[in-house]
C-alpha cells in the first residue's frame, strides 16, 4: 500500500467515525497568537504542547529553519494575515536546537539536486539571473542569532504593526526546554507611547 492510499483509507475510516469533532475549533486563534517554528519531525506535536497549546489556541506556520528568508514571501504574509485577518495579537518566533538549517551543507543538497535529476545547466542559468542558488539554500549559523534576526525582521518591515509583542523562543526539541531570546512585550510597550 503506497502512503497516499494509506492515507485516503485511513480518512474514510476518519470521517465516517467522525473523529474529527475532537479537533472542532473556530478559524481564529482562541490564545490569539501565531507561532512561528521549524518544520521539524520532532516538533510536530512538541512545539504547541511544551508550550501549554492545544488545538485551535494559535496559527502555526511552519518552515525549515523557522526562517523568514524574504521580506516579501509566503512567512511574513501568513504572519501579517495572523494579526490583520485572523485575530492574533502576539507572535512567537521559535527556532530549535539541533535544526538541520544550522550550518546546512549546501555542497550536499546540490550535490543530491543533481543526482535527482536537476541539470547544472539550470542551476547556472539561476544564478547568471541573480537568484543565486547556494545563498537561497543556506540556512544560518547560530540558531539564537537566526530568532533574533527574524524578529528584526518583523519589526522592520512597513506593513507590520510595532505594537504587537514579537517572542523569541529556541526548544530543545528532545525535552521540549525553552530558551528565552527575546521578550517582545517591552519593545511592543515602547511603541505604544
């Protein structure tokens, strides 16, 4: 049984027992908050639940790295419609120890591109038209330093609301231990004057 068909016959099974009433919840975030973390296996119940979160309580957003790699793209827009469209009124910024975007061998990640099909020749053009490809894969050096430079991020941007508290949270994603970066309430506070 491939997994797709895994996964359709587990559903039928799902609904017709509605199971799903257990997960019943309204679209805005009843905690009033957006989280944003790793796309990390070992966080995919640990990052709401080492933070006293069950369902429907936040937005989650998540990527590799927890990384807001452009001020324009798909993470700073979910943000954004977390507390202009769906009621958030604080974000929480949560990178992990141990995050495979720390210090990633993009060597190796090209390396497995091409052995998967994608021609150097592509990669190439990319970067003759500016994108440059080994910068985009990059991820970051120190994960303390990569939630403090998204939070920067955040209030920088021109569509963002300084009045909302930024958190800078890192998780050990074995024990679920949180590291405080940054509380976001005093930079929201001043702002507010």
């Amino acid at each position: 049984m491939t997994l797709l068909e895994h996964i359709l016959e587990y559903n039928e099974e799902f609904v017709a027992n509605k199971a799903y009433e257990a997960y019943s919840t309204s679209k805005t975030p009843s905690k009033k908050a957006v989280l944003l973390t790793c796309m990390d296996t070992r966080l995919q119940d640990l990052s709401t639940k080492a933070l006293g979160f069950n369902n429907g309580d936040l937005k989650v957003v998540k990527n590799a790295g927890a990384t807001i790699s452009h001020p324009f793209g798909s993470t700073m827009r979910s943000l954004l419609v977390g507390i202009y469209a769906l009621g958030a009124e604080e974000i929480i910024i949560m990178g992990h120890k141990d995050c495979g975007m720390g210090n990633i061998n993009v060597d190796e990640v090209m390396t497995t591109m091409q052995q998967r099909g994608v021609d150097q020749q592509v990669i190439d053009i990319l970067n003759y038209s500016g994108i440059d490809v080994s910068n985009f894969l990059k991820g970051f050096d120190d994960v303390y330093d990569n939630v403090k430079h998204n939070i920067d991020m955040i209030y920088e941007h021109p569509l963002f609301d300084n009045k909302v508290p930024v958190h800078g949270l890192v998780i050990d994603p074995h024990t679920g231990e949180l590291d405080l970066v940054h509380n976001g309430y005093a930079r929201a506070e001043a702002y507010q004057k």
